[in-house]
C-alpha cells in the first residue's frame, strides 16, 4: 500500500485531568490506530506541528511516537516523516472498537424522515463497464476529443479571473447562457432569450426543480406510455400521481379521459423515449391547444434530438408556443460525455424568477469553471464540429445496425425506421418475452433493455432497447448475430 502523505492536524480526544501528557498522547493516537481512523501507510503530523497544537514540549510527543513505534503501531524515522504501519501487530486484529462492541450489534435508531424522503427511490447512474452490443443511453466516449478538451479547459485556466473563483447568478454563468440560447434558436427552433435559460445539472435536475415548484401531493402528472423512469421518480417524490398515456404513429394520444385534470405533461416529441416516435405537428398543436385551455404546463424533454438521420429536422413544441405553456429542457450528457452534469432549461419569462429563487437556496449554481469550459468549447465551433462528426457516424453504426436485423433477425425482431437518437426500439416477434429475451442477450454478452422495464401496466407487445452509437460496426454486427442466436434458443425452446 502507497504511504498516504497528508498535511491535516491530528484531532484527538481531551486529556483527562492526572493523565500524563506522554501516556495521554501515545493511547490517543493508538486508538485511532485500532478504529481505523488512522489508516495503515496515513501519514502523521509532525512533531513540531503536535507540539504547537496541543502545547505539549517535542520531547513528549517523540518519546510517544518512539513507544507507538517500538510496539509497531507506526514506522519512519526523523527526515522522512511518521507513518501508521503498513503491517500492523496481530493483536489489533482482535481489538473492537470504543465499548467492546461492533457495528452490527448496536440497536437500530429509528429515523423520521419526511413524506418526501420516504416516497423518493434511488435512480442509479450509469454503471461503468465495457460498453459492448448494444448499450444504450450513452454516446461514442472514445471518439470524444478529450485533448481538445483539455486543451479548452487548461486555455481558460490561463486567463481565469478572481470572478472564475467566485460564484454566478443562481440561472448560470451568462455567456453560456447566451451561447446556448444561440445555439437552441438556430439549432432547435426554440425561441427565448438568454435571460429565459438556465443551466442545470442535467435535464434530471430540471425535472426535479418543474416537480417542486409546479405539483402538490395528489397532483396529476400525464406521461407517454411506456416513458422515461427518470421522470416519473421526480414526479412520484413529491407526491405526484401519473397517469400513463398510451402512444399511436403520431406520438402521445391525447385522450380527454387521461388528460383531465392534469397539472404538468412529460413528452419527449422530438424522439419519443424509448420507442422513437417523433410527434407529428398536428398532435404537438393540439397538445399545445388543450394546454392553453387547461392551464397546464408542458415539460418537454429533448434528450437526444441533436441527432436527426432522416427527413427535415423537426423544430422543438417549444417553438410553437405562443402562451408561454413549455418548459423546454436538454442535456450535454448524451452528446458531450455522462460526467459533464450540465444541461438547460428554458423557461416561460413569467415563470424565471421561482426558478432562479429556488436555485438560489440549493445548488447554488452549476459548477462555475465547468460551464465556462462548455461555453468556450460552444463558442469556438468545438461543439458544432463534434456534433456534425458524431452525426455521421452514428448514422453509419444505424445503418449496420439496420442491415444486420434484416439479415439475421427477420422474424425475430423487427426495428421500425428510426429518424434520431442514440438508440432505437425493437418489437419481438412469435411471443417471445422481452426479459426472457434480454437474459438469453446477455449470456451471449450482448446487452438490451426490455421495453417492459419503462411500460406502466402490460405491454401491447413485447419490444428490447437497442443502442448503436456507443459500438463501433465490428461489435455492432457481433452482437446481432449473438442476439439472433439468443432468441432462436428461446423460439426453440418454447416449440
């Protein structure tokens, strides 16, 4: 084990009145030692730094600091520093802690926690492994230019200011707010002003802050079915009740029956998650209309929507407002890489000072230097490029994708056109059952989700999420002739 160097001021427990200052010291220190506070190969404060602390003469803590050694609690010599023993006594192996007794035994607390506490779940992020066939969720991380990065990162090092060092307004660093209000009017069709965006960490925080500030427990929230998990947890944690919309070709189907009543409206339309629909403009019309006349707000989430492989790209809902009824919200996640927690929201002006006063009292602010980085690689055309680049490539691994389930998977598992996105949805075919069918995947080492896992209620028909972007065309083609493999064996099995 590395010896651990550290430079922290050692905090022990009060002397107790007649207890030697040397006696008082060496017990202290070893029993830090033994509760593993003070960690084999941790490094200990000076002596001279001790003596000061504590006001204790050097010669006392050396002549504690000999004994902890001669017993080999800690190791080093003058010069070189003191460190707790690498190997310690076999004899510590059997001390337990403070009171003869261990963490298991101790008597459960009972905690209270608040209604919210009780009601939000755990949304686990991203596992890290090796991205195989056919992940999806997540974009190309190899193919993102790290040096450029870096590069923009250590640039803007250079030239920071003490303002880089010391907060921002609670809705972001304004030039990025610029940077992505240009960016969202050219790009995406959204029409706002910078004064309307605000940074976030990521679309997730977004949904949190539309769930706090616009739903009361018992409140309604109208979702497509099957739907992103993510939101509906936001949803559920403050109480929310959801009412899970089916979709037809065009998208969410606005049923009056679901509608009714309803606070807030989830919808990916631009790239329906996770079975790739983009909602035609006469639903998004007449979403936009029952809003109007409702008084609900529309969260549209556009995940993933940067990249378009068919047909004209498709202007966001948000666009088309005219009433102020969308919040509009987007992620550099998917398209930049995971850890970048930043993303956007844009906001009805009504609407931007709750929003502001609610990041004031908990994040503060996204982290400051991250998103002057972000803006610098935007403004500097990085962004754009990366983004074209990706396109291309994306739109070649789909392309594979494609030809391989038409040669090995006809009859098995049919993947409709898919017009964006980092990943697409297929439908199973001869009743075979998604979760069996993403088992019998993985044994093979190909990886799919089950549409199952994001349906509410039971599945018209079964279906598995397939990633393309993050798999180059080799592992690509692999995993299709794996999955075809996999779910002949359950075919068989069920004959």
């Amino acid at each position: 084990m590395a010896k651990q160097s550290t430079t922290f001021g050692l905090m022990l427990p009060p002397r107790e009145i007649g207890v030697p200052a040397y006696r008082w010291l060496y017990s202290a220190v070893r029993a830090e030692i033994l509760n593993g506070n003070l960690r084999p190969g941790a490094q200990l404060p000076a002596t001279r730094d001790l003596a000061d602390q504590y006001g204790l003469s050097r010669g006392t803590i050396v002549s504690a600091f000999d004994e902890l050694k001669s017993e080999g609690y800690v190791e080093g010599s003058i010069g070189s520093g003191t460190y707790v023993s690498k190997v310690l006594p076999e004899e510590l192996l059997q001390v337990t802690r403070e009171g003869g007794s261990n963490k298991a035994s101790r008597p459960k607390v009972r905690r209270r926690v608040s209604d919210y506490g009780r009601r939000v779940r755990l949304f686990s992020n991203l596992q890290v492994r090796p991205t195989r066939a056919f992940r999806p969720n997540l974009p190309a991380l190899d193919l993102f230019p790290a040096t450029l990065w870096a590069q923009t990162t250590a640039r803007r090092l250079r030239r920071a200011s003490t303002n880089l060092l010391l907060t921002c307004d609670p809705l972001g660093y304004g030039p990025l707010r610029e940077a992505v209000a240009n960016y969202l009017n050219v790009s995406r069709g959204v029409k706002c002003v910078p004064q309307q965006v605000a940074i976030v960490a990521g679309a997730q925080e977004a949904l949190d802050l539309a769930s706090r500030l616009f739903l009361n427990p018992g409140d309604k929230v109208c979702m497509e079915n099957p739907g992103y998990p993510g939101a509906a947890m936001a949803f559920e944690a403050v109480g929310a009740k959801i009412s899970a919309v089916g979709l037809d070709e065009e998208g969410m189907a606005l049923r009056e029956k679901s509608l009714r009543g309803a606070r807030l409206i989830y919808i990916t339309p631009g790239h329906q998650f996770p079975m790739g629909i983009t909602m035609s403009l006469p639903r998004r019309l007449a979403l936009l209309e029952w809003a109007r006349k409702s008084g609900a707000l529309i969260f549209e989430d556009d995940y993933d929507s940067e990249y378009r492989y068919t047909g004209r790209p498709v202007p966001a809902m948000q666009g088309l407002d005219r009433n102020g009824l969308v919040l509009f919200a987007g992620s550099f996640s998917k398209v930049l890489f995971p850890s970048l927690r930043l993303g956007y929201l844009v906001i009805p002006e009504d609407l931007v000072d709750y929003f502001a006063a609610t990041l004031s009292v908990t994040t503060r602010h996204a982290p400051l230097l991250e998103q002057a980085v972000l803006c610098d690689f935007i403004t500097e055309g990085h962004f754009g490029r990366h983004l074209r680049r990706m396109r291309e490539i994306y739109a070649e691994r789909l392309s594979v994708l494609l030809e391989g389930a038409r040669e090995h998977l006809a009859g098995l598992l049919e993947i409709a056109g898919v017009e964006a996105g980092l990943q697409t949805a297929g439908l199973l075919c001869r009743g075979i059952d998604s979760r069996s069918a993403a088992r019998a995947a993985a044994q093979r080492h190909v990886d799919t989700i089950p549409l199952s896992w994001y349906n509410r209620g039971k599945m018209g028909r079964e279906g598995l999420q397939l990633g393309f972007a993050a798999v180059d065309t080799r592992e690509i083609r692999r995993g299709v002739r794996e999955l075809a493999i996999a779910l002949k064996t359950i075919t068989n099995a069920d004959a």
